[in-house]
C-alpha cells in the first residue's frame, strides 16, 4: 500500500506553488503539528468524483484544524490543466478545502503516484503514514485518520505549536448572475411545438418548457422539493444529468448523484417516481444479469435514452464503465454491453470495454456512446452482437483534429446525437461541436473557440470561432442544433441552415 513511502519524509511542495480556491501560501513545513490528507484527483474522473462527498462528511467531523484536507489536482487531460476549468469543476462540484494546481504534476512525481484518486496521509511529524489508489469508503478513510490521530497522542511532535493557516478562501470563478447553473442535458418531445425538457446539474432541478422563437421558456421546474410552486418531496434530485422523453409523456431522467433513474410525469398524474435504483453506489456488475430495477444499486447513471425500435431504455453507466437497459414495462435492468473493465475495446457485447460512458443515443437499429475517457465514439447495433469504434484510439489519446477517420481526434467528448448520415458530438474539453459524416467517414468542426459575444456568423471579420466552454450535451430539433454550454452557464442553439449560434437561455 505505501510501498517504499512506507516512514518517509512528506516531499515538500515546488515553490510556485498556489492554491486555484484560496489565497495565501502553501508548504508541508508550515503544516507540521497537523495530519495533512492529500487527495491527487483529476475533475474528469468519476471515481474522484465519488469521492467528493466522502470527503465532504469526513471534513464535517473535523473543524477543529488539527487535520487538514488538501486536493492535488493533477490533469490527465490538456483541458483540465487550465486553471479557470479547475476554478469551474471545484464550483461545480461543490468542494471547499483548498485545492492546488499540479499543472506538471510535479508533486504527483514526487509522490510516486500512477492513477486517479491516490489519498496520501502524513502524520505531525511530515511522516507519509499511508496511501492507497482508488475510491475509498468513508468508513476506510475514517478508520487510516484515527489510527494516525491515535499514533500522534502517543507519540505527539516533538515540542511544536501549531502554527496560523496562512491561508484564506477565495471565490475562484468569474462573478455571474444566471438563472443556469452547469446546465448538463437536454431532450425534446417530438412532435409537440417546441416542448423540452432540461436538467439543470447544478441546481439540482429538472426545467421543462417551449422554445418560442429565439427564447427557451420554463413552465415548470422540478426540484429543490418543489413543482409548480407546491412541495413534493419525491422531487429533489442530486447532479442530474441525462434525460429524455418517452412515448406515454413522461421524462426519464439520470439522477446521477442519487445512483438512481426517475420519472417525471407532466399531464394530469403530476408527479416524480423512482423507476431502478436503490439511491446506493452499485458495485461491479456481470454481463447478462437480469435485475429488478427497485432492488438494484446503480453507480453513477450519467445519460439515457430510449429505443423505439428495442422498446428499452438505454443507460450510459459511467461508474462502472458499462451500457444497460430498462425495461420500462417490468421494471427490469440488465447489463448490455461492457465487462466492467476500463478500457476501449471492440469486441462482443460480453466483452467490450467502455471508459465512463457519459453521452449515448439510440437511433434506429443503433445506439451510440460517447465513451468519455477513451476521448471516444462508440457503435452498438442492436441487431447485431458487436461493439464498435467510430472515433478514438485509448485511454490516453486524444487531441483536437478534424479530417478524416481515422486520423481525427476528441477531448473528452460528453454529448452526442445522430440525425441523418451525421453523428453531432458534444467535444467537451475541446470546446467543440464536431459534426462525424458516416458516408464521408470525416470530421469537421462546427462550433467552437470563445469569442466576445453570443451571435456570431461565419466569415465576420470580428468572429474567428464559436464560443462554447465545455458543452455537455448537443440535440437536432427542427433543424437546430441545441446545445448545453455547461461552463457558461447557457443553452445555445446553431442554426444548421443559417450558420448562427446564439443564446436561447441564461
């Protein structure tokens, strides 16, 4: 577990080093007297992700300064070595220890550690006490703290006093006022004028309206225990992501941090009901096995979609790395494709790896995934025993390059669609909208860099690109293109005919 850290001496910090949520400095020397918690995570990861709110019940316990928490962000992708996405991912995440910027993962070096998330523990005396990689339960990371706090009062630091935290906190995003909050996904009802539906992530609340015009407008909001201004208690909802409309009218929905699905229903039965999960974080899955959905624990369900053809909605499973369905009428999950390992692998559906798939869509006889971490787009015929790769080469290659397939390049992707010969990507951490010709079997970009402003043309002088930060969703309805600008807190639309993006809601 520590291997040769085992009784070594902390590694100090560079001294460039900052913090991106607080002001003030930063050293291990200056932290003697204290148990100092490190945890070396990178905001793309879910296992990091997982372990937010471990982290946030441990810290809750522990106000006294004496133990002290400290996030060592070091990126896997380009992305995410921008200070500004890690200021936007502590925000969205809501985490409120200090958390410092190791851009060149100097300090993860130092550390000698090899995968996302590694906790470190150092004792009073600077002494590395433990480390282990991967999600850990709270009970665990209760359990290493008290046998080291237990140690110190043995052994307490040779004669030191606790010297003043130096440090003070800071707001680390841009100030804004926006009704959004980390919008994620959106759906529409076909063939009802307009109408949507919206999750919006940060506020842990699901908008549905019209679109009229050039504006979104919200009729109901569900969530934060309210719908239609009247208290529901089954309508809160942590980090929902992905939903879509089913035939029958209601909304299914990803409620993400609750590792569950629900249904919102809009006509004259108004009301949010669970539909699978048990609100725990499910382990490790085999291929194959039926379940019932109510009895199931599910981890961390990132998106969803429904096939007409199969009957079946479709879950993109981003926690354990896996494609599962649901059947709407018995309530049963089963796994569909994926073997739980993380990884890209073209294979049977038995044994095709996926990498935290975080978009998916069906169409036709098709369901396609954008496989996140694998900077991936993935082919599922539902006709056909197979898992196949449109986009994408392994975990650790990605890049921002249109052209032709194979040689083009994502970041991250988050979003996808397909309408026609053309799959629409959500190109995150590109901050893109890339559009993928089947026929052709190329890439373009369609919307991309920031620029000053929410309307742009092609060709204007005064516009280069197309300003999106870390879209996470992107849907074809009526011949736009909508897109969840999940950074900038908007929900834009491109006119596909036209060549226009603008702003629809803020």
């Amino acid at each position: 577990m520590l291997g040769g850290f085992a009784g070594r001496m902390a590694p100090a910090f560079p001294d460039n080093t900052k913090f991106v949520n607080f002001s003030g400095s930063i050293s291990m020397d200056a932290l003697r007297g204290r148990i100092v918690v490190l945890d070396f995570w990178t905001y793309c990861c879910i296992n990091c992700m997982h372990m937010v709110p471990v982290f946030k019940r441990v810290e809750d316990r522990r106000m006294d300064g004496r133990v002290v928490f400290i996030g060592i962000h070091s990126a896997k992708f380009d992305g995410e070595n921008d200070e500004a996405n890690v200021a936007e991912a502590i925000a969205r995440y809501g985490i409120s220890h200090p958390v410092v910027l190791d851009k060149d993962r100097r300090i993860w070096k130092a550390y000698s550690v090899n995968a996302w998330p590694t906790i470190v523990i150092v004792d009073s005396d600077g002494i590395v006490r433990y480390r282990k990689a991967g999600e850990q339960s709270e009970a665990q990371l209760e359990e290493e703290i008290r046998k080291i706090e237990i140690r110190v009062r043995k052994y307490p630091a040779s004669g030191r006093r606790l010297s003043r935290i130096s440090w003070v906190r800071k707001s680390a995003v841009r100030n804004r006022e926006s009704f959004l909050n980390f919008p994620s996904k959106i759906s529409f009802r076909g063939g009802h004028g307009g109408a949507f539906a919206l999750s919006d992530s940060g506020n842990g609340r699901i908008l549905i309206g019209w679109i009229k015009g050039n504006k979104a407008e919200v009729s109901d909001i569900i969530g934060n225990g309210r719908f239609n201004g009247k208290p529901m208690k089954s309508a809160s909802f942590a980090n929902p992501q992905g939903l879509c409309w089913l035939s029958d009218g209601r909304i299914l929905v990803s409620d993400t941090g609750n590792h569950s699905l629900k249904a919102i229903s809009i006509g004259s039965k108004k009301g949010v009901q669970t539909v699978a999960g048990t609100g725990k974080k499910g382990q490790y899955v085999r291929f194959g096995r039926r379940m019932e959905g109510l009895k199931t624990d599910m981890n961390s369900p990132w998106d969803v979609t429904f096939s007409e053809w199969e009957g079946l909605a479709f879950i993109a499973m981003a926690g354990l790395h896996q494609i599962w369905t649901l059947d709407l009428e018995n309530g049963y999950l089963e796994v569909f494709a994926g073997n739980g390992y993380e990884n890209l692998i073209d294979d049977r559906r038995r044994n095709a790896e996926f990498a935290q798939p975080s978009g998916i869509f069906a169409y036709g006889k098709r369901v396609y995934t954008a496989d996140s971490e694998s900077s991936s787009i993935r082919s599922i015929p539902l006709d056909l025993d197979f898992v196949s790769t449109i986009i994408g080469r392994g975990l650790f290659v990605y890049g921002d390059k249109a052209g032709q397939l194979p040689d083009a390049m994502l970041q991250h992707p988050m979003g996808i669609c397909k309408e026609g010969k053309n799959i629409y990507v959500a190109d995150t951490y590109n901050g893109a909208v890339k559009v993928i010709d089947e026929e052709r079997k190329n890439v373009t970009r369609l919307v991309g860099r920031p620029h000053a402003g929410s309307e742009c043309r092609f060709g204007d002088k005064e516009c280069d690109a197309f300003g999106l930060y870390e879209p996470n969703d992107v849907k074809v309805y009526r011949g736009q293109l909508y897109i969840t600008d999940t950074n900038n807190h908007m929900l834009r639309v491109f006119d596909l005919s036209r060549k226009v993006l603008k702003t629809v809601m803020k």
